[in-house]
C-alpha cells in the first residue's frame, strides 16, 4: 500500500517501487494513461514556458516526501492496523482498572461527615446503665465497657467505625472531619436501640421500693437528646435535613421521630413507621447483625438433609400471624424442621445447626416485615425463603435478592401443600447456583469484615447527599402551611404485592 501511494504522489509507474522491495511483489500492470486534453498538452508545449519556481526540485521534494509518507505509514501501522496482542510481559491497565483505583483511593470524592460529640450519657452511658441494670458493675474506663451483642448493634459498628484511625477506614464513601464547618451531613451517635432495652422492665410506670423512678427511662434519654439538639447551631440550620441518626430497633426513637425525620434514619425496616416519616428514597435500610455463626464449607447439598427449617416465635402480632398457620401446615411435614423458640444460647446452638445443615430456611414476617433470622440464613447459605409482603431489603441497588432467595406471596404460601411442594421441585443445580450466589455476597450482611457491612452502609448514606442539599433549598423557598394529607414528596416503602418466584 505504501508504494502505491509513493508512485501516486511521485508520478513514478506503478510496480517500480516494488521491484525494488525487500519483498517484491508481482507487478501490478496498469493501462496507460488516457491522453491529455488539447488544452493542458497546449500549456506544457516548449512554446509556453512556465515560472521557474513551479520547477521540480527532484532531490529535495523526494526526501521531503519520502519522509513524510514513511512517518505517515509508521503512525497508521502502530496505531490503527496493529491487532497483535502485547507481549506477555508488558503490563497494560484498562479504563476500567484506572477508574476503579481512582475511586477507592482515600477521601477521593467521599463525603465529609462530622460525629457529634454527645454527651456521655447517650454512648457509653446507654452500655453502662445496660450492665449495671443486669448486675453489671460499674468500670473506671470506658473502653473496659462491651457493648452486648444483639441483632441491633449496627450503632455501635458505625460508632466505632468513625472512631477509629484513618487507615482502618481506607475505601470508606465518608470522611470524618473534626471542623463541623467542613462537613457535609452529621452524624448522631445516641444507642438508640440499646437505649429501649437498657432498662430490663420497660414500663416506666414501675417504680422501685423507695417510690422512686426507674434506674433508666429510654423516654426521657429520648427527650433529652432533642433538647441537646436543639441547641446545637448545625441541627437549626438547616432544620435537620442533613442529620443521620440510626434507629434499628422498630420502636427506636419512637417517641422523638417525628421531630427527627427530616434527617437520614438508618432503619431495619419500615414496620412502625408511617409514610410521611421514612421512605426509600430519604433512609437507609439496615441488615441486623447475624446471631448465629457463619457456615465455612463450600457449597453443597451432601450434608444438608433437611428440606426447610425454622425456628422462632410462633406467635406474634399483626402481620405475624402469618407464623401460626404455617406452624400448621409445616410442623407434620417430614423433611422439614420447624420449632417455636425464644433468644437463648441454646436456640442459637439450635439455629445454628438446622440452619447449616437445610437447603432451604424460612423467613415469615414478624411483628415487623423484618428479623435477623434472614441474615442468618444468608451467612449460613441457606437458601432464604422470604414469606414477608412489606419487607424492604437492604443494599438492594447491587444485590438482586432473586438471586438469593425465593418470595412467596402470603396468600399463596398458606394455601394447603403449595410451598412444600414447590421446594421439592427445586433442581440441585439450582440449589447450587442459589448458594454460589450467597457466598458472593454474604459479606455484605458481615459487620466484622472490613469491607463488609459498615463500608456499604456508609456508602448508602453518602448517596443521600444530593437528595440532602436539595431538600435543604427546597425547604428555604416553600412556605408553611397545613396539609389535609402527609406530604409524601419521595418514594414511599413497599405497599404492592409479592411476586412468587417459584
């Protein structure tokens, strides 16, 4: 190709470069050209001499030209024709691979958050009164202070997490700053969760021997911190829009939410909360912290002979009732376990167990949507079977739970032979595929792991910002005034029906 555009450009016959080739090719005859029209043969006769400075330098304009076809053809055949790969030990870095490193490198394009630092009394004042009301006995430093294990103790992960050094926090989505004029959202650190059970009896119309109050009141931990609040300049500015406050437990901050729900709420699920209060679009839904131990085998069904197993409290209210009929179509089935059982060590043993050891484990709703025993079916790759028509999931923009686990209609699932018959149908390799699909994502329901739960937590609330700001300026333009309905001015929880998927 090359010398064909040499003997274009140089008026050279075509073929004469290429006998001269390292690797000649046969000569390509062309036919000759077609005379010239009279008119051009007329100006190029003796009798009509051109400028001399139209002449024809033969040395120079080839090297010229020469040069700048060769550099030309070195461009078009390093750059455009090249298909071979590169060696094997030349090291190449895709788009994609620069993108990702530049989004993990440390406080690139993370949000700056700033924890408040409460009173002691909302921290580790909450783990105090908690240990003291059971016989605890009172310590001299707070780090000596455990906070109990529960399925609600997401507060003390996040709590921890920001406390700990910036090289624990590496790939984190916020950056903790020091300066609240730096900040973008704040973080409130009340053990709200731990806070409704701190007192071992929850009504405070108990009194003790003396007459006196109880030890502990969540409800005036409750009205005490608004009270805080409310005297901090960053809460009055913006009228709390850019507040994020956790409250795992369903009856978390029960007394308060009103007054604290313009903030982020970092919630379980939406189970006693109205639609003006919380939405998908404003909170962040929580996994609950597993309780029993993660299975550590491969996948496989070899020593799973259990079909479907459960074990929880049979009775519960509202949308739990759903529990007492499946009892009642479950309890005589033969490859199925399931048993009525309350928090103990032994239940977890127990739990732990038939978990490890079934393909399939349920999961009804509770008296809210959601439960830990979801999480501890997913930790255990046993496959969930969610039997929950308002349940909302968390980290749902990158899990898809159809990969995980299977969704029953309510009205379906209690239908007489239905669900035990659909289970059996379920193939060994799709048993395997729902398992490889566990093992893929368990770390996400992980509080321990590194990159496991708190990573994607704060990642969520970090999300939020732009919905933040814009409620923030939104609010500044619109006036007051009493509505006849809850304003729902984003996407509410989940109020449609469940697709089966078996």
């Amino acid at each position: 190709m090359i010398f064909l555009i040499l003997e274009t450009i140089l008026h050279i016959p075509h073929g004469s470069l290429g006998e001269q080739s390292m690797n000649p090719r046969p000569k390509l005859r062309s036919p000759p050209p077609p005379p010239p029209p009279p008119s051009i043969t007329k100006s190029l006769t003796p009798n009509n001499k051109m400028p001399r400075k139209l002449t024809l330098k033969p040395t120079l304009t080839l090297a010229t030209t020469l040069f700048t076809i060769l550099a030309l053809y070195a461009f078009l055949n390093t750059f455009i024709f090249s298909t071979n790969p590169p060696p094997n030990n030349v090291t190449t870095i895709s788009l994609s691979t620069r993108t990702s490193n530049t989004q993990n490198t440390p406080g690139a394009k993370s949000v700056k958050i700033y924890m408040y630092d409460l009173p002691r009394k909302f921290t580790y004042g909450v783990i105090e009164s908690y240990a003291l009301a059971r016989g605890g006995v009172k310590q001299s430093d707070d780090l000596l202070l455990k906070y109990p294990g529960n399925q609600h103790s997401a507060e003390w992960y996040l709590f921890s997490d920001l406390n700990g050094s910036g090289r624990d926090r590496v790939g984190s989505a916020v950056t903790r700053v020091m300066d609240p004029e730096e900040a973008d959202l704040f973080y409130v650190p009340f053990f709200s969760s731990l806070s409704l059970v701190a007192n071992p009896i929850r009504s405070n119309s108990v009194v003790g021997a003396n007459g006196d109050r109880p030890v502990y009141s969540d409800e005036e931990m409750q009205e005490s911190l608004i009270e805080w609040l409310e005297q901090q300049g960053y809460w009055k500015r913006n009228n709390g829009w850019d507040h994020v406050f956790i409250c795992q437990d369903p009856n978390a901050l029960y007394k308060v939410v009103d007054r604290v729900k313009n903030g982020v709420l970092l919630v379980s699920d939406f189970g006693r909360l109205s639609r003006n209060q919380a939405s998908l679009v404003k909170d962040v839904i929580l996994p609950y912290s597993h309780r029993i131990n993660t299975y550590t085998g491969d996948i496989g069904v070899e020593n799973r002979n259990s079909l479907l197993f459960f074990m929880g409290n049979r009775y519960r209210k509202e949308g739990g009732k759903i529990r007492d009929l499946l009892f009642q179509l479950l309890e005589k089935e033969e490859d199925v376990i399931i048993k009525h059982g309350a928090q103990s060590r032994e239940s977890r043993r127990e739990a732990r167990k038939g978990m490890h050891t079934s393909k399939f484990c349920l999961h009804p709703a509770g008296d809210t949507p959601s439960a830990c025993r979801l999480f501890d079916a997913i930790v255990s790759l046993c496959v969930p079977v969610i039997i929950s028509d308002y349940i909302e999931l968390p980290f749902e923009d990158v899990i898809d739970y159809r990969k995980i686990a299977v969704f029953v209609d309510t009205n379906i699932a209690v239908k007489p032979g239905f669900l035990v018959k659909k289970l059996r149908k379920v193939s060994m390799k799709r048993i395997l595929e729902f398992q490889r699909e566990l093992k893929k994502v368990k770390h996400y329901f992980e509080y321990e792991d590194p990159n496991g739960t708190v990573k994607e937590i704060w990642r969520q609330v970090s999300l939020k910002l732009p919905l933040v700001k814009l409620m923030i300026n939104r609010d500044k333009r619109l006036v007051k005034r009493e509505l006849t309905e809850p304003d729902c001015s984003c996407l509410c929880s989940n109020q449609t029906g469940i697709l089966t998927t078996l």
